[in-house]
C-alpha cells in the first residue's frame, strides 16, 4: 500500500496529501489548493520567464497522480540515502528529479512516452509553483534528456484493438458493472455516445437556454409516465459540458434517449441514487464523496474497472469463445465510437451510400456529426470520416462471422 496517499477534500476544494498517519504534506497541498482555486499552473514559456495557462480538472488529476507517484518513490530511495527524506524534497537538487525522471521511470522501471510526459509536466507544474510562490530559492530544469525520449519512445505500447465492440460484447460489459449508476455511465457512451466529462451534463431540473426552456430529467421522468407510448425522447446537452475547441465554447446537441434507457435513469434515481443537492443525475456513491458531482473521468474509471472483470471472465473461459473479446487497450471511448459507427452505418443504408463514398460533405458524415458533436469543417473531419468507414467494414465482418475472433 502507498505511504503517501491523496484525499479529495469538498471542504477546503483540493487534493490533500497525507502520509500513512495522516499527517498532511503541506507543499503539494498548498500547490493542489492553489490550482483548484485559480485553475491556472506555471510553464515555461521560453528560458527566460514562466507564464501561467489554464489547466483543465482530467489534467490537475493526473498531475496529483504523479505526484503521488514521484513523494513514493521518494521515500522508497530515502532508505538507502541519509539526505534524501520526504520533508526536504522541495530542495532537491534538479538532478535529482531528473534521475527520478529519466533514469528510474524510463530506465529502470521501462516507461512508455505516455508516462514520460505526464511526470514531466506534474514536476514542473509543481516545482515552478514551487519558485513562483518563493518557497525555494531558485528554478529547477525539469527536463527528459534526449536518450531517454528516444527509449521511451521505443518502450511505448502502441494500442491495437479495433475501435468497435460487438452488442454482444457491450452487453456483457454492461452486465459486468458494480452498480446500476455505473452501468449507466457504460451506456451513455455506447447509446448516446457522450464523452466521459459529458455525463456532468445530465441534469435533473429544467433549464433555459436564452428564451427557451430545456426538459431536465425530472421532467422526462414524467413525460414518460404521461405519455406511455412513446419510445424516444430527447434531452438538450449543453456546449458547456462538451468537448471545446481551443478558444471557443463546446458545441450543444440533442441527445436522443430509448425509453429503455430512461428508465434504467428513473430506477437508478429512485432505488439507488444518494440523497444529494447536486442538480447532477449521476453522483459519487464512495464513502469520501458521497453525493456529490461525478467528476470529469468517471464513465472512463468504470469502464476500467468494468474492463478488468470482464478479461478475467475471458481469461477462466466464461464467455463466449466465439465471441469477439475485449482487449486491454479498449477504452471507454471506444463505446462513443461504437455508437457513431453503427449510426454511421445505419445512415449509409438510409440514403443507400457505399460506405467507401461517404466523404465529409455527405449527408452520412453530416447527420453523425451533428449526433455525436463532431466538427464537420474542420482538419479532424476527414481523419473522424475515415474512422468511421474502417469501424464499419470491422462492423460488417462480425456481423458476418469472417473477423478472426
């Protein structure tokens, strides 16, 4: 078990690092306490001066992470070093976090660039947070040295699973959820295709945007007791909640909800949701944040965790054997693509395109664009085009038993 561990306080909105007797580490939760508040972190701009950026909530995660990672380690080499203690680490040497960097992440340990780049930006927001607040006395050079960018670079793994994933297969996934919320949160990539951080976005009260007024689930909730025969239902996914271009807001859409799944959402409220103020539909259920928001990955961490079942299922011979299997490099973005990829597909059908014609001005890869919120002018909508033709030839050799599973 780690010694240092991160606690998410509500109360002082930051990340506190304590050690195994919960003692706090004052520094990393003064620099966690500074970020949450101002959302902003300090980078390097040139040699010279350190300008601050924003800093989205999925990043500060990760950088908390490392961190957590690198105060670890720390004590581990204290063991065999009398300078070197947990309390003094804000007056290491550079080159010493740069061994921890390099030559123990990279060399020792055979991290990938993925890993490489996270650490390196976690230790520099810190460090430079660090000198800007003057609580050390000069900056550190934080860097990966060219020899170990290219050794990473060969220890990475690069991810080769099909983005596509059979019904089937979704399906034992749903099933393999710990919980009714997590299940949901499975779903709402694999049926309304949402991105993870997009879940912040079901709301329970009615909303206005401008003039008009949006239905919150509330009020699906009763439209669909009211109106017994109706099988779809629509619900307005606001730009906020969405995936933003850099410089500009996030693109809202209409999300088009089965009456099947909107009664998973009603059971989960009624039977399992916790008492909460939040306005948020889906809400933590663990003891230390119990009822309150969801944060930005936590579709992505049930899928994980959904996924490390399901393998092991696999690997004891309890699924499927002809079935198409889940791999370890599947995601929870995976499920999005699933679900642009067989509306994708149904469109091809629709307006009797062959799916090797579609191009980014075909009504095909227009009405999925506006489904999922991609971009349809800009330098991704071909690369998204080309994805989607690929899923659906994978797609189509499932269905007809020539993929080798």
């Amino acid at each position: 078990m780690p010694i240092v561990q991160k606690i998410k306080s509500k109360k002082h909105n930051c990340t506190l690092f304590v050690n195994s007797d919960k003692t706090l580490l004052v520094l990393p939760t003064f620099f966690s306490h500074a970020v949450n508040l101002n959302g902003v972190v300090w980078y390097k701009r040139d040699k010279q001066d350190l300008e601050e950026k924003d800093i989205s909530e999925s990043s500060l995660r990760v950088v908390h992470n490392h961190l957590c990672h690198f105060f670890n380690w720390v004590i581990e080499y204290s063991k065999t070093s009398q300078h070197v203690t947990i309390d003094n680490h804000h007056n290491f040497p550079e080159e010493l976090v740069n061994f921890y960097i390099n030559d123990y992440l990279v060399g020792e340990v055979g991290k990938g660039e993925h890993t490489l780049n996270h650490a390196l930006m976690a230790l520099q927001y810190y460090y430079y947070y660090l000198y800007k607040t003057d609580l050390i006395s000069s900056r550190k050079n934080i860097r990966a040295f060219p020899k170990y960018k290219k050794l990473a670079k060969q220890q990475t793994k690069r991810r080769t699973a099909v983005s596509y994933l059979t019904p089937d297969l979704r399906n034992i996934l749903y099933r393999e959820t710990r919980s009714l919320r997590d299940e949901l949160l499975l779903r709402t990539g694999g049926e309304l295709g949402l991105r993870s951080k997009e879940n912040l976005g079901l709301l329970l009260d009615d909303f206005y945007i401008g003039n008009k007024k949006h239905k919150g689930f509330k009020s699906l909730f009763a439209q669909m007791k009211s109106e017994p025969d109706k099988m779809e239902f629509t619900y307005h996914l606001q730009g906020i909640f969405t995936k933003a271009s850099r410089g500009s807001g996030g693109k809202s859409r209409t999300l088009y909800i089965h009456r099947s799944l909107l009664k998973k959402f009603k059971d989960y409220f009624n039977l399992e949701r916790p008492e909460s103020n939040e306005n948020t539909l889906l809400i933590n259920d663990d003891s230390n944040n119990k009822g309150t928001a969801i944060s930005e990955s936590a579709a992505s961490t049930a899928f994980t965790e959904t996924k490390k079942r399901v393998l092991v299922l696999q690997a004891n011979g309890k699924t499927n054997p002809n079935g198409q299997k889940l791999e370890e490099d599947h995601v929870h973005h995976t499920l999005r693509h699933c679900r642009g990829t067989d509306f994708f597909h149904e469109q091809c059908k629709k307006f009797r395109f062959a799916i090797d014609d579609v191009t980014t001005k075909s009504q095909v890869y227009l009405a999925t664009a506006e489904l999922l919120g991609h971009s349809t002018d800009g330098k991704s909508a071909p690369q998204t085009t080309g994805r989607y033709i690929r899923s659906c030839h994978i797609k189509e050799m499932f269905e007809k038993d020539e993929f080798d599973v």
